[in-house]
C-alpha cells in the first residue's frame, strides 16, 4: 500500500508512518520492566534513612542475592535492577512511592516492610493489576480477603501469635497482653489473638492499643496499666522502638509478665533492651541465620562470608535473602517470555523448597509460608532456637 502525504505533514512523518506499516510489531510496547537484557523490579521498603535497622538489613540481603543473580548471568539472561524507595514508615508514602515505580515502568512491587506501608502497597498493586511479591510484614489484610495479586513469602502474625500461646499455655501462662496499634490493622490483630487465646483456653486481659504520634505520657500509662493488672505474658505485632521503651518502663515496676515478641524488629529489641531482653521469647518466621540446621542459613552464611565479611548475620539480612531467592525461583520459572500474566499463573501453581522453608500458592490462597520457630534472647546476648 502506498503511503500518501497530507498537508502539513513533514517528510519525517511519513517515513515513520512507512516504517510502521512494514513493522507493524513496533507499535506494540512490551511488558513494562521487562526488556532483553532487564527486568526491573520496583520495591517500596521502611529505611526511614537507616534507622529502621530490620529494614536496611534485609534490603543487604536482597541485594546480597541479587548480585549473585546478576554476576552468574541473570534470569533467562536478563538482569534484575532493583528500583528502592523509602516510605519512611508512612503508609501515604508507601502509595506513592509503589504509584512512582510503576509509573517509571518497574515490572512488578516487591518486599516491602511493615504492615501500614505493605497494606498501602498491595491496595496499589490491586487497583492497578500488578504482582505484589514478598511483602515482609504479618498483616492479616495482606492475606484475608484473597488478593489475587498479593503474594506474602513469610508467614503472619496470626501464626506467630499462636506459637507465642502455645509456649505459654505449656509453661502455665494463662492471660495475655497485646500492644496493637490504634488502627484497624492492629484491632484485626487483636481479634486474631483473641481467636486464638479462647483455642488455648486463655484469656486476653490486656489489650495496649496505642496511637502513631506515641510519647512518654502514653507509654507511662500503659505502663501503669501492665503494673495494675499484669497479663501472665504480653507481646507485640510490631513497631520495636516502642515496644522496647514499653517494657523499660514497666521493668522498673518489677512485675512478673512474661514479655515476648514477633520476628518483626527482635535484633533491634533486643538490642535496645540489653539486659532486660534477657529470656524473652521470640516468634522468627525464618530459621536462624546463625545456626546450621536448614540449608538456606548454610547458604546464606557463605554468601555473607564471600561478599560481606566482618558484617554480623541478622534475622533481616536473612529474610530479605530468601524473599529475593524466591522471586528469582519464581522468574525462572515462569520462562523466557515473560508477563505479568504469566509470572501470576506460575505463582499460583508454586510449591517449592528455599531449603528447609516450603513455600505454597494457589489460585484460592497466597498464604506462602507458614514457617514459625521460637527462640529465646541469653544471658550471653544470643538468640537461640
């Protein structure tokens, strides 16, 4: 067919309407972050500029995976380009940020931290029709309703609440404290606990909700609340820093309560605390990265050991290596040709080992992993399992 020029039309245009009609495949653009030598992926994660220490950690091992990824030749020949933006633990900047990313083209959203901003995240990646893989927080809304491009690596809080439990329903414990933040997140916390406690036949005495702004006041209070009316044991669903000045405070009253912890923040807890960490008990949603027992901590050990020397293991690093593990198994599998639709449609028929952490999805459930494993804080200021 002859292509005809119309007025006005320059000489430049009408090359590229030619070229076009004999190629017709450049009109088509291909999948965004995806190209022949790149897949970018875009990751929202809580650094809050380095404080957040869980976080910087487990964004070293992601990147300790990924290089190793990259240096082997990447996935199909493609090499991953992680994309990172600090949402500085705000949930309306988790939104954006995850909107940016997508915007500038990333492939897919991947392991960001901390319930607020990894709910903010999955809204985006819903309304959006994006995968969302490995967000790094134990929030129920992450899981419940099924979000069909949600797909969480570790497992929930609710599963390391009930580990908590059953500990102390062995060891005699009979009421429960909870500090939950002032939000619907941390109210459906507190419902699962309470699910939970009734199954063990225990009681939640002691709900702590407390609001974002936090302060001395509040965290005084509360510390007289836990003085009047100790729970036999009291545990957290996250935000460390506050956690760990709750329990400075009510130590000094000399109560009895039993204070244990989820996985989210336990280094950092425990390194704030000192001392007073001393026999808490831990839930960890990945093995240790000390011990040898499973063969990721071996793996991840030696990589540590080859890229990282001098710099100390951490449950961060860990859990930040394995979600980068299971994303490249992941892109393997699904292929050469890659797409969003088909990246979902091999997830959810996912069953795979990252070495001694099964990792399950289906069309009906992206629960992921349902690893839990208790540890407990020493006096020589190890955590062990």
């Amino acid at each position: 067919m002859k292509a005809r020029s119309r007025p006005g039309q320059s000489r430049r245009d009408l090359l590229g309407l030619m070229a076009a009609a004999a190629c017709p495949v450049s009109l088509h653009a291909a999948e965004p972050g995806v190209s022949a030598a790149e897949i970018v992926i875009g990751q929202n994660i809580t650094l809050q500029g380095g404080k957040n220490r869980y976080g910087v950690a487990a964004l070293d091992g992601i990147k300790l995976h990924f290089d190793s990824v990259n240096a082997a030749g990447g996935v199909h020949g493609r090499k991953l380009v992680l994309r990172t933006l600090d949402d500085d633990n705000s949930s309306a900047a988790a939104e954006a940020n995850a909107r940016k990313l997508l915007a500038e083209g990333a492939f897919i959203l991947f392991a960001s931290q901390e319930g607020g901003p990894s709910t903010a995240v999955a809204k985006v990646a819903e309304e959006l029709r994006v995968p969302f893989f490995g967000p790094m927080a134990g929030s129920p809304s992450l899981r419940r309703p099924h979000s069909p491009m949600v797909f969480p690596l570790r497992a929930e809080h609710r599963d390391e609440f009930r580990a908590l439990m059953e500990w102390g329903q062995r060891t005699g414990l009979k009421t429960v404290g909870l500090l939950h933040a002032d939000s619907d997140v941390g109210r459906a916390h507190l419902e699962n606990v309470k699910i939970a406690a009734a199954e063990f036949g225990m009681n939640v005495t002691l709900p702590l909700p407390f609001k974002g702004d936090v302060g001395d006041a509040q965290l005084d209070a509360m510390a007289g609340q836990i003085a009047a009316a100790p729970p036999d044991m009291l545990f957290n669903h996250g935000s460390a820093g506050v956690y760990a000045k709750l329990i400075a405070k009510a130590r000094k009253t000399r109560i009895k309560t039993t204070f244990m912890a989820v996985n989210s923040g336990s280094t950092q807890l425990a390194a704030d605390l000192g001392p007073l960490a001393h026999g808490m008990v831990f839930a960890q949603v990945v093995p240790s990265p000390w011990e040898r027992k499973h063969a990721i901590s071996r793996e991840f050990q030696e990589a540590m050991g080859r890229s990282r020397p001098g710099v100390a293991l951490s449950y961060g690093g860990l859990e930040g290596y394995l979600t980068a593990k299971a994303l490249v198994m992941s892109l393997q599998a699904t292929g050469k040709t890659l797409t969003r639709a088909n990246f979902v449609s091999t997830l959810e028929r996912s069953n795979f080992d990252l070495g001694g952490m099964t990792v399950r999805y289906s069309n009906t459930s992206h629960d992921g992993s349902r690893f839990v494993d208790l540890s407990m804080y020493s006096r020589d200021d190890r955590f062990i399992h």
